[in-house]
C-alpha cells in the first residue's frame, strides 16, 4: 500500500483482519469493563494503523480516543432509546445519523481531509450515515 499520508507502511487488510480476530478471541465470555475498554482501545489503534499508518502520532491517537470516548457515551443514550422505540421512533434515526455526523465532525478536529477520506472513505466523510431505514418502527 502507497503511504501518501506519510504516516508509515499500512496494515494490510488481511492483517488488520487477523489481528482483530487475535484480540477478540482471547477475551472472556463476558470480559470486564477494563478488559472491554482495553480491546475498543486496541481496535481503534488497528485500525489507525491499517488506514492511516503505523507512524500516526501518539499524541492525535490519544485524541481519537477521547473522541471514541465521547461518543461511546452519546452511543449508549442512542441504545436506550432504542429500547423505548415506541416512544422515540421518528427520533432514532435522526439521532443515529446525526451521532454518525457528530463522529465524523469530532475525528476532523484530530485529522486532516485526507486522513479523514483514508479513515471513513471519501464519501462517508463527506456525508455521514448508519445504515438504518427510515421507515422502521
């Protein structure tokens, strides 16, 4: 893979894919919130390293997992909401895509357009969606 980001060689998808079947599969059952929190820690930096390189600066991955944070917190008011659908329905698919909105807008105050485009793809980062029907109850 070309590194025209110059963050160093990319994981190839085969390894990216490899690696996080490893990590998932030496975890427990149902793993502890610290063990938990360990391995999203770790898929956020493979995936760093498989679409930007693995050079990214620690510091702006420090920031990415803030962010990941961040959102991880709105995501879990999304699911309880979820569970009250019939309360929320015409609201849950707004709110979804404007949470997937809100992580896009986040991950640009760490990366440039172009590592936006390498991490999302070009057209997600333009114009962020989950795949969630409307129509849905």
């Amino acid at each position: 893979m070309t590194d025209a980001l110059n963050h160093g060689p990319r994981l190839s998808q085969e390894e990216y894919e490899r690696q996080i079947i490893a990590l998932h599969s030496g975890l427990p059952p149902c793993p502890s919130k610290e063990q938990d929190l360990r391995v999203r820690r770790k898929e956020l930096d493979l995936a760093v390293d498989h679409r930007l390189g693995r050079d990214f600066p620690q510091e702006r991955r420090e920031a990415l997992w803030a962010i990941q944070q961040r959102i991880e917190r709105k995501r879990l008011r999304l699911m309880f909401k979820h569970l009250l659908k019939r309360l929320f329905a015409r609201g849950l698919t707004r709110d979804a895509q404007n949470l997937a909105a809100y992580l896009v807008d986040e991950y640009a105050t760490v990366l440039t357009e172009a590592e936006l485009d390498a991490f999302f793809g070009a057209d997600e980062s333009r114009n962020p969606a989950l795949p969630i029907e409307s129509g849905q109850p």
